[in-house]
C-alpha cells in the first residue's frame, strides 16, 4: 500500500505516543500514519476551547481548574485518536503485506 507515491511503514505504538509528547515532533507522529491534518486540527480545537479562558482573567482558581480540565481531556482526546489511528494504519501496511 502506498500513500502518495511513498509506502507505508507501521509504526510503534510507544514511539507514536513519545513523539506526541514532545513539542512539535507530535506532528511528526501524526504525519508517519498519514493524519497530519487531523491532528493539527485536533490541536487547534484543544487551543480554540482554552483561550477564552484567558478573557476574564477574575476567575483565577475557577479559570485554572477548568484550564487543567479541559486539557486532561483534549489530552485524552488526541492520545485516544493518534492510538486508534495508528493501529489502523499498522492493519493496512499488515494487508498491503499479504496481498
């Protein structure tokens, strides 16, 4: 199977979720399964839903407790995605191998 003219590797797991972790190779990670634009959206939706917390700069304890909430969950989000995306791939490089 190939994406645009290159063929596909799978990847690791533990290495798709250390690359995430690191700032800005966690685009490398969603480019090596082919989800550069979902996760770059994915990121912008995490960054849209937390900068009006910054608007009303008076709710400092209510503000960084819903600050850390909703980045635990985008957290989630993004990993419970680059996962799924991920094995996903790992089956079409596994089928492209069969066939």
């Amino acid at each position: 199977q190939t994406r645009k003219g290159k063929t596909m590797k799978p990847v690791n797991l533990n290495t798709q979720i250390l690359l995430f972790f690191i700032p800005v190779l966690g685009y490398y990670a969603w480019y090596r399964i082919g989800k550069l634009w979902s996760g770059f959206f994915l990121n912008l939706a995490l960054g849209l839903t937390v900068i009006p917390l910054f608007i009303y700069p008076n709710m400092m304890l209510y503000q960084n407790f819903l600050f850390l909430t909703i980045s635990i969950i985008g957290f989630t989000i993004k990993i419970y995605f680059l996962v799924k995306w991920s094995k996903e791939h790992n089956k079409l490089c596994e089928n492209s191998l069969e066939d």
